[in-house]
C-alpha cells in the first residue's frame, strides 16, 4: 500500500512522519464533525500561521482554496524540493494577530 498524499504540498507521508488532521472548517466555526484531511504536520503549521480561524472557515475551507492563497503557495513550492521526511521550524513566522 502506498504512503497517503499530502493535499496541500502533494508529497507522499510516510509513516514515520509526524502528521495531523486538518479540519478543513474549523472546529471552533462549527466544523466539528466536518471533514477533515491528513497533512503533514509542518504543512498543518504552516496553514495555522498564516491565516485565522475565521479566514479557514469562509474562504480557505478545500485544499485548493489553502493552496491559492499566496503565502501557501509560496509555501508549497519551496517545502515541495524537499524531502517527504522534512521537518522545520515554520518559515516566516506567525500571522500578525
């Protein structure tokens, strides 16, 4: 069986990889029992840096949507030259809140 796919980087995640469910509505917006995707867990980071609960729910609620916004994609290009194992600390630091 082969490794799932990360939606947001489209990297294989290995088993051994640390890795995180992403409600794609945020829980907190009422998304509790909605669907969820597997990520690895520098990409769930990543996500959660850059934009708000609020920002997730309205308009960034499908990997496509996540994957349009600017930051993201910059963000997707450059983990996507790594390895599928790759862990660091987020680049570029949090959202200003």
């Amino acid at each position: 069986m082969s490794d799932p796919i990360c939606p947001l980087c489209k990297r294989p995640i290995p088993p051994d990889v640390k890795q995180s469910h992403h409600h794609l509505i945020p829980r907190l917006k009422g998304g509790k029992g909605g669907p969820t995707v597997l990520l690895h867990h520098i990409c769930h980071r990543e996500i959660h840096a850059t934009l708000s609960e609020a920002e997730l729910a309205r308009e960034y609620n499908t990997p496509e949507a996540l994957r349009s916004h600017p930051r993201l994609a910059k963000f997707v290009e450059w983990v996507a030259r790594r390895p599928p194992g790759f862990l660091s600390r987020v680049p570029g630091g949090r959202r200003k809140r």
